[in-house]
C-alpha cells in the first residue's frame, strides 16, 4: 500500500513541461518502431520478388531441361531404329547372292527330281524368310526403265516394244520399304 502512495506522489510531483517531455519521447519512440516495421515490409517485398523471379529462372530451366530430354530421347529413338533397319539391309545385302545361287541350282537341268524338289523348297523358305522381314522382289520386266530401281548392263534392239523398256532381268532386285537395297541388272530397248 505504501509504495501505491508513493507511486502516485512521483506522478503528482511531475511538472507539466516534464509529463509533455515524455509524451515527445514516447511518440519518437513509437515513430521510431514504426519506421522499422515499413522497412521490413519492403524488405520482404524485395525479396518476395527476389524469390518469385529465382521460381521463374528454374521454371524456365526446368522446362528448357525437359525439352532437351525429350528432344534427346526422340533422337535416340530415331537412331536406334535406323541402326536397326541399316542392320538388316547389310545382312539381306549379303544372303541376296545365295538366294541367286540356289536359283540357278534350280534352274539347271537336273535328271533327279527330289534333288530339285529339296532346293526349290529352300528357294520357298528363304524368300518367306525376306518376306518376314519386309523384303519385296521389285517387278520390272515389260515396264519403263527407271535408273533408281535398275542398272542397265546391256541395251538390245525390238521392233516390238518401246525403246527405254525393260526387256529381260539378268539380277533380280529387291527393296525394303523404299529403299531399294540392289537394283535390279537388265537389259533395255533401244
């Protein structure tokens, strides 16, 4: 109780010109921590921006990355499937001369029929075999000359036929797809 009394004698005490003093005070005190409070909101403005614009630079990185990606996948792909398929033109490349060979086997005469039966049947199973793979046999007799499907190895006169047509095949041709993976050697109407 005795310091309640003494509390209110020091506030009485006080002058006026001493109670205006602490009122200034107080309110430089006050827009002093006001000051601090618009700083720091601007400060975390600038770096709310900061923040937003460093979110946009790895956005835009990140979609720059998935594009390369993809782009990088896509050329693989494509890659790999042309290996593929060169692969398969270099091994047709070289069974093509077997499957020549066996046609003349079979096309020679020969006086025992089960020896020519055998060898047509391996005929049957090797052109089923390039079938399977996409193989086609190019059919060019009776037709124009094309110099990206055939080679010409001989030129022949036929009042028959018109000049620039394919009169007899010396070497089948094929393709695959089209790509012609031997051209077909014959021989053309002048």
């Amino acid at each position: 109780m005795k310091e309640k009394q003494l509390d209110e004698k020091k506030i009485n005490s006080e002058s006026p010109e001493d109670l205006e003093e602490k009122k200034e005070k107080a309110l430089e005190t006050a827009d002093i921590s006001e000051e601090p409070s618009k700083k720091t909101k601007r400060k975390k403005k600038t770096v709310t921006e900061i923040k937003d614009s460093e979110l946009d630079l790895l956005n835009e990185k990140l979609l720059r990355i998935a594009a390369e990606y993809d782009n990088y996948r896509k050329r693989s792909e494509k890659e790999k499937s042309e290996s593929f398929s060169n692969g398969k033109i270099f091994v047709v490349e070289r069974l093509l001369p077997v499957l020549d060979t066996l046609e003349i086997a079979a096309a020679a005469e020969s006086s025992d029929a089960e020896y020519k039966k055998g060898v047509e049947l391996i005929i049957s199973l090797f052109k089923d075999t390039l079938a399977s793979l996409d193989v086609e046999e190019m059919d060019v007799l009776g037709k124009d000359f094309d110099p990206n499907t055939c080679c010409a190895v001989s030129v022949e006169e036929n009042g028959e036929q018109e000049s620039g047509t394919v009169l007899r095949v010396m070497q089948k041709g094929y393709t695959i797809g089209d790509r012609v993976i031997r051209p077909a050697a014959v021989c053309v109407c002048n």
